[in-house]
C-alpha cells in the first residue's frame, strides 16, 4: 500500500541507529507486558502448588534414635534449647486445633461456630492459602486465636534438606505476617500424627525445627474428620476419655467440611457443660503468646508478598476471563465465516447471477507512486493487459528514484503521468480523482499487477445503481518465503474469507488498497480520501457506509501485490494497519448513535470490526499462554487437546477458504507455525497501537522497501516470484 506521507531516506548509518532506537521503545512496553503476565502466571502456579510442590509421604521408619520421653511424651515437642522435652494440656483443657487453611468457604464457617461459643483455637496454616485469603488469618488473629506453620507447600520435610525447610518456613512466616502483622512460634509438620509415631526420619526435622526457634505441635486426640464419618463418630474421635486434657486434631480446608462444622456446633457446648474450656495453646499451657508483632522492612516485605499475589489472582482471573471471551470470539467468527462465505460464494456462483446491466463504459485506474521504481513497470505493464478499456493516472507523490521518468519512457497510451510534490496517499488519490475523465475509479497500488480480468470483474457490481465501491480480492505474489506464506495464509483466510462474511452482513470494513474501485459520485459528496487516519481505505470505506451506499466483495478481481519479506517491514506496514483501524473507529464513533444506513453501520459495522479487529487479536495470544501453562503446571494432555482442537478449527477454515479462492493446500502445511509465532508478533504490534493510541502518540508512515520480485502476469497466468535481488533477502 502506498503511504499516506513520505519521509526521504536519511544515510544508511544513520538510518539503522535510528531503526534501532524505535525498535527497542516500541518492543519496550509490550514486552514488560509479556513479562509481567508470565510472572503473574508464574506466581499462581507456585501459590496453587502448582510449581515446586512435593505429595511425596516417607515410608514408616524404625524409632531407635527418638527419645523415649517424646515417644512417651506429650503432643508438644520443645527442642529449641538443644535439650527434648514434651508438654501435655493440662485435664479439662482441650485446643482444638484446624489444619490445611485458610478455606475461602470452610474456614469462616467455623470460625463463625467458634465465635458463637466463645472459643479459641489453633489454625496451623499454609503459605499458599494464607497468601490467597490474608483476610481470614487477619480475622484469626483478631478473634484471638493463635496460628501456626504448616509449611508453604505442605511437603513431608523429611525427604528435604535443612535449606528446603528452611525455605519452606521462610515462605510461610512471610505469608502469614503479610496477611497478619505477626510472627509465630507454632509448628506442625506436614503428615504428622500422635508422638508415639515419630521415627528416625522425622526426628531429625523436629529437632532442627526446635533448633530454628519453633515449638513442634502434633496431636493426641484425632477427629479423623477428613474422612467424613458422620458428625456423631467425629465427636466421639474427638472427645478424650476421663476429662483428660488434648491437642484435638481437625480440618478446615482440603473438601468438604460440611460435617466438621456441625460437629463443631454440638462438640462445643456439650464438652462445656461437662466442664471443658477451650483456648489456643499458650492459654491451654499458661505460656507467652506464640504471636510477636512483626514492623519495619520485614512487615513491607510481607506486605509486598500479599499484594503481588492478590495481583496474580485478580489478573490470571481476568485472563481466563479473557480466554472465555476469546474462545467464545474465535468460535463465533469461524461459525460466521463458514456460514456467510458459504452463502456469498453460493449467491455469486450461481448460475445466471448479475449484478445488473453488464459495466462496459471505460474506468479510470489511479495508480499513487511514490519511490516505485523497481515495481511501477510490472504495473502498468498488468494493466495495458487488461481486457476492459481503462485509462491509467499514475499519480508521482515527489518520486526521487525516477518512477514518473520510467512511466513516461514507456510511452504507453491512455497512461498519463502527473507529478506532485509529496503530499501523501490521499493527497495523491484526491488529485488523480479530479483529473479522472470516468465516474468509476479503480484504485491500486503502485507495487501491485493485476490479471487481464481484474479491472473487468471489478467494475461489474456497478451494474447495481445501490453499490458505492467494490473490494477486489488482494493476493501475496511472494508467497516463496516462509513469510510471505504466512501472509498468503492470512490474506486467503483472514481478509477475503471475512470479506464474504461482511458482504453478506453489509458492513464491509475496508477497500484493499491493493485493489478497489469506487463511484466518483459516491466519493465526492464524503470528501474523497481523508487524511484524518493512517488507514485511509478503512476510513472511506466507514465513510460510505454511513452515506448509504453498498460496499461489496467482487472474488475474481485478483491483484497480486508484494507483501513484506522481513520481520520490520511487516511490523511497520501491521503497525499501520491497526493503528489506523483504532483512528478510524474512533472517527466514526458517532455512528453509533445515529439514525439510517449511518445507525445500522454504527450498530453493526463497529462492533463486529472492533471485536474481530481489535479486540480478538488482541487477546488471541492467551490461547499460547494458557498452552504454555498447561503444559507447565498441567493438565497437559488436556491443554494439549483443547489448543490442537482450536487449530483444527482454524485449519478446517483456512482449507475452506483455499478451496473457495482454488488455491494450493499445500501452503497450508505452516500454519501451525503461524498461529505459534505469527500471532505473538500480531499482539505485540497490537498492543503497541493500543499504547500508542492511549498515550496520544503520532505514528509516521515508514516506506516498506519494495524490489519489484511480483511480476505482470504473461497471457493470463498467475505471477510468481522471481530471483533474489541484492535488495531481496531470504527471510531466516
């Protein structure tokens, strides 16, 4: 497409440092955005014990090195001064005691039947659910009861060493005075039971425990409520014999705890009436508070922890919101691009169908060059071929390479040249316009050829008198490197598959450039092309729909126009696209609101080109990051399936839509390569318009290098890519 203004070329020096510098700001915001979302997925997994999480259990042990006194003992363990001793709760005293939590729908349950019998407790929590629901361990501790570690990521620590304990915690202390202010002294074990069981193997993780400051609390009274007994058997499990003191041992997360709270409900004032006082552990043992007050850098560096991990929830939330939406998108748009296209290709194949009147008066072709040399002879060489009388405008938009010399030293009639100094693509459209002697105006670009048919199938929707401008079918003439394919894939499947649909639906949202034909009489009363846009064909495509003409797709107007043959020039030339879509959408906002064919464009045009332009591409990529995820934190056989479906999708539309312009499946064989790689590269020039587009930035056209590789076609047939040039390289 030719640009909308021109820049002249600065030395090469010069001009490589500068693309340097734009590179690296424009990737700059994209790529934090990109590295932002895969640490807050990142963190998810490891807060969901989804990275680095051990279910590993250590196979019973012999007992001979455990100290007879703690095989014997209490169920409170205290090593911290080097030397084992075990504490008993003294009779009539029981500390209930809840592990696993916080639970977002248990946990408040059973505080809220603690709270109505005016009992304490002891919640031995984990890192993982401390850092999801802060919240409930703020509420633990201001209705007095006392919490304890239990571990960030609930491993058996003896099948550790000392640094994963440590870390372990670390990373629970630092959950728990994020979300409380505090710190604690209470410890439990993963996987642990009465005293007596403790062996060889977990011995040496007690005492290096103690060794870090830590009293161990196992239990001596288990409800066994994780299996869900019945509310009558978790009391009597519960309920120690004799008025004996216990350590009781249940939980308040891990499934369902339904009968864990009705338990709770009759177990607490029934033990009440026989004399039972329930308190957390200091209470129970007339010691200190397990609690101390954390301040300073270490409550900020807890602070931080719980924050960056509400941040991860709320926004991989969003993101799974935004996968819905996208399945939902892309599912909707493959249904509706079968089903119209279908439609479209039925109606315009069908035998007898006419527009109207067959279109048989002259056309003028306006052909705006700017710097066109190596291209500018293939082109009009394309149309002194053509079968329908046309008279050709080369428009020279202040060429400095010659092109208005090659056109006039051709000599060709019914080719004119006129010359400008450089105004732009609009300018030079507007100008060829008013020097055009027809009312129906073919409009090309200066690197594209078109087939003898082209100009002849391209006029003839005017036979209906209701049609305002007419879309050709733009095809990739260099489609023999990888990505010139890729764009191959996407113009046969992306652009002419959604022509039909918006055909059908009469909202089409743009003339190709590349190919396209208008009304004078249509454009003249909108103004002719506006420069208010960096996409000037979407915008007077938008701007004829409002003025109630019909916008149409003519399928056998084939162009053949050079795509980009590296990574910069596609970005530029997406860069433009997508930025210019925004302006145009915005431009035309009002449409919305407005009454006849202007309302109806505004009601349906807008949202289904912001939603299939803006919006899925946009958020296509999570179906990668949700691919990459599952493949990382799994399920990964059904992530795996789930992604292979959306490109089997995608492959069913893409072979339909080569079936319907009768091209070669074999092209077909990267777009699994495509969706992988392309589509990263369309959401980061995306992205980059929406912050250039939300930062009030001003995008400058950049001049794709073109080297003329798309030849005029010889006697009818398609063109092919010619040789490497020193100006044409080999995409790696």
């Amino acid at each position: 497409m030719a640009p909308p203004s021109h820049r002249r070329r600065a030395s090469r020096p010069d001009r490589r440092g500068a693309l340097r510098r734009r590179v690296s700001l424009r990737l700059l915001l994209p790529l934090l955005v990109l590295v932002g979302l895969a640490a807050m997925l990142m963190l998810r997994g490891y807060v969901h014990s989804e990275i680095l999480a051990d279910h590993r259990i250590q196979k019973p042990a012999p007992t001979t090195e455990v100290p007879e006194e703690i095989l014997e003992g209490g169920p409170v363990i205290d090593a911290r001064n080097g030397k084992a001793a075990s504490l008993s709760v003294p009779d009539h005293r029981l500390v209930l005691t809840f592990d696993d939590g916080p639970d977002p729908t248990w946990t408040p349950k059973v505080l809220d039947v603690l709270k109505k019998h005016d009992a304490h407790a002891v919640f031995f929590v984990t890192g993982t659910m401390a850092s999801r629901y802060p919240d409930l361990v703020a509420r633990m501790v201001d209705e007095g009861h006392e919490v304890g570690l239990h571990t960030f990521n609930h491993p058996d620590l003896s099948l550790h060493s000392k640094k994963r304990i440590d870390w372990e915690l670390s990373q629970n202390q630092l959950a728990l005075t994020g979300a409380a202010g505090i710190r604690t002294s209470l410890f439990r074990p993963p996987y642990s039971s009465f005293a007596d069981a403790m062996d060889n193997e977990s011995w040496p993780v007690t005492e290096y425990i103690g060794s870090r400051g830590y009293l161990t609390v196992v239990n001596n009274t288990d409800s066994e409520d994780w299996k869900r007994p019945g509310v009558d058997e978790i009391i009597r499990r519960a309920t120690p014999k004799n008025g004996a003191g216990a350590i009781v041992l249940m939980h308040d997360s891990g499934g369902d705890r339904s009968q864990t709270v009705a338990a709770l409900d009759r177990f607490l004032p029934g033990l009440k009436e026989k004399g039972y006082e329930f308190d957390n552990l200091t209470e129970a043992l007339d010691a200190p508070s397990a609690h101390s007050p954390v301040t300073g850098p270490d409550l900020w560096k807890g602070k931080a922890w719980i924050f960056l991990v509400q941040a991860s929830e709320k926004i991989t939330g969003v993101m799974v919101v935004g996968l819905a939406v996208i399945g939902t998108l892309v599912i909707a748009r493959f249904a509706l691009m079968l089903l119209l296209s279908g439609a479209h290709a039925r109606r315009v194949r069908r035998k007898g169908f006419r527009w109207g009147p067959p279109v048989t008066e002259p056309v003028t072709v306006l052909v705006p060059a700017y710097n066109e040399a190596k291209c500018i002879e293939n082109t009009v060489t394309s149309l002194m071929a053509s079968d329908h009388p046309i008279e050709v405008l080369v428009i020279d938009d202040g060429s400095t390479d010659g092109t208005a010399r090659i056109v006039e030293a051709m000599g060709l009639p019914n080719v004119r040249v006129i010359r400008q100094l450089n105004a732009g693509k609009p300018a030079a459209l507007n100008r060829g316009l008013a020097n055009a002697r027809y009312d129906i105006v073919v409009m090309m670009d200066g690197d594209t050829v078109f087939e003898p048919s082209t100009v002849r199938e391209l006029v003839q929707p005017f036979g209906d008198p209701k049609v305002g401008a007419v879309a050709g079918n733009a095809k990739v003439g260099n489609k023999d490197s990888l990505i010139g394919a890729w764009q191959h894939i996407e113009y046969v499947m992306g652009f002419n598959l959604d022509r039909r649909m918006y055909d059908i639906l009469r909202c089409m949202p743009t003339i190709p450039g590349a190919v396209g034909a208008f009304r004078k009489s249509a454009l003249e009363p909108i103004g002719g092309m506006s420069d208010d846009t960096l996409a000037e064909d979407t915008d007077v495509t938008m701007a004829l729909h409002r003025a109630g003409w019909r916008v149409v797709y003519a399928e056998n107007a084939r162009a053949w126009t050079e795509a980009p043959e590296t990574v910069q020039q596609l970005w530029s030339q997406r860069y433009r696209w997508s930025y210019g879509t925004m302006q145009a959408i915005w431009k035309h906002r009002r449409a919305l609101v407005d009454k006849g064919p202007s309302g109806r464009f505004g009601r349906v045009g807008l949202p289904f080109v912001s939603l299939f332009m803006i919006v899925a591409p946009l958020l296509a990529p999570l179906i990668d990051v949700f691919l990459l995820y599952g493949l990382v934190f799994g399920p990964t056989q059904q992530t795996i399936l789930a992604w292979l479906g959306v490109l089997a999708i995608q492959a069913v539309c893409a072979a339909y839509a080569f079936r319907l312009d009768k091209e070669r499946m074999t092209h077909l064989i990267s777009l699994p390569l495509q969706q992988i790689l392309y589509r990263q590269l369309m959401y980061v020039v995306l992205l980059q318009s929406w912050i250039t587009a939300l930062t009030g930035g001003r995008l400058r056209w950049q001049k794709l290098r073109r080297t003329g590789v798309v030849g005029a076609p010889v006697n009818g047939a398609v063109p092919s890519g010619q040789a490497y040039d020193d100006d044409r390289r080999p995409v790696a």
